[in-house]
C-alpha cells in the first residue's frame, strides 16, 4: 500500500478513469449518469485535494537540507 502514499495522483486519476468507462460502457440505466457525475466531481474536487497533498510535499521537501549541501559550512 505504499503506492498510494507515493503516488496518489496516480492513483486517484485511474480510478476517476476507471469510474467514467463503466459509467459509459458498463450500464445502460440512470445509474450510468450518476456514475459519470460522480466522476466528474471527483476529478474536479478530488484534483483540488491532491494538489494540496503535493503542495505539502514540495514545501516539506524544500524545507529539508540537502545531504550535498549539509557538510559545506564545514568545509569553510
């Protein structure tokens, strides 16, 4: 399950994907609309959420030393 943790977008976008085939392929009735609805709502407000995840992430990762640049100042 560490795949969710490394790459949510990924994962998140194929089964937005995979929602929107079966609600265009999979079924005949109503229920298909409502699947395609619920698609497009999780693709536009799920996206929102990922880019906060992500966002979180670069701003950890830019607050985090580099191992390369750690040792300098004691090089000076």
């Amino acid at each position: 399950m560490n795949l969710f943790k490394t790459h949510p977008a990924r994962v998140y976008g194929l089964a937005v994907a995979v929602l929107a085939l079966v609600a265009d392929f999979g079924i005949d009735t109503h229920s298909g609309k409502v699947l395609g609805v619920l698609a497009a709502f999780l693709g536009l407000a799920g996206g929102d959420v990922l880019q906060r995840f992500e966002d979180g992430k670069t701003a950890d990762a830019l607050l985090t030393p580099s191992p390369v640049h750690a040792n300098l100042a004691d090089e000076g």
